[in-house]
C-alpha cells in the first residue's frame, strides 16, 4: 500500500507525521505521485525547529490514525535522508537515492539483490519514471 485507504493527497496534507517510536517529526506539506501510475509515494515532511527542512518520506506503509500519519521509519532515520530539493519533481536517481536510504524498493519492483552494488542494482531510469507532487484526489 503506496498511501492510506481511502484518502487523497489533500487529505494527507498538514498531518503531523509518527515515526515507529510514537515520536513527532513533523507535518506533511506535499505528496508526490509516481509519474507512471499516478498513485501517491512519497510525501515531504516539514521538520526542524523552525520547519525549515523538507524531508522525502516514502508513503509505503504509512497508516493515518485521526490527524496523525504514522510511518514505519525512525525519526533519526528520517532527519538522515538525502537532502534533495522539494522543487517540483523527483528524478529517477533522487528517487532511487532516497529508497537506498530507507533500506526498500520501488512499489512493485523485485527486492535488490544481496550485495549488489548501485551499478548492478538494475536501476533502469525507464522504469522509473519518477514522482512530482500532486494538488489532485
């Protein structure tokens, strides 16, 4: 499951993520769909201080519970995600960088190999075609 039954992205928006601890780390402020199927995958989390960074999260395994959004990634896990810039698009290598770093792979694709490094993972751009952010249900 990419994002919660039964909501759309606008539903999504301004809910305050959990982490796996309980801990709050920070609001939800865009949802990006897969420029292929359309179907939410990620989200940006406004953390900080001062929420001045915005931080991918994939939506894979995220559950809403009242105004909360609950994912399976720790706190410091999420705070340690690549910085890439919330500009509109996320390319098929900043996406691939960020499902490195959350230790999964894309919706639908087989679970890397044991061992296999970046260049051998079989990260094809064509099938990845990417995520933009979405206003739409």
């Amino acid at each position: 499951m990419n994002a919660p039954p039964d909501d759309t992205p606008q539903d999504l928006t301004g809910l305050t993520v959990v982490d796996t601890e309980g801990s709050k780390v920070g609001t939800v402020q865009q949802v990006y769909r897969d420029d292929a199927t359309d179907v939410p995958e990620w989200i940006t989390v406004r953390t900080g201080l001062f929420g001045m960074r915005e931080i991918f999260v994939p939506l894979a395994g995220a559950r809403r519970a009242g105004g909360e959004l609950h994912v399976p990634y720790a706190k410091e896990a999420i705070k340690k995600a690549p910085r890439i810039e919330t500009d509109g698009h996320l390319d098929p290598s900043e996406e691939a960088e960020l499902y490195r770093h959350y230790g999964s792979t894309r919706p639908g694709d087989p679970p890397p190999a044991p061992h296999s490094d970046a260049a051998g993972s079989g990260d094809d751009p064509a099938r990845h075609p990417g995520a933009e952010p979405t206003d739409r249900p």
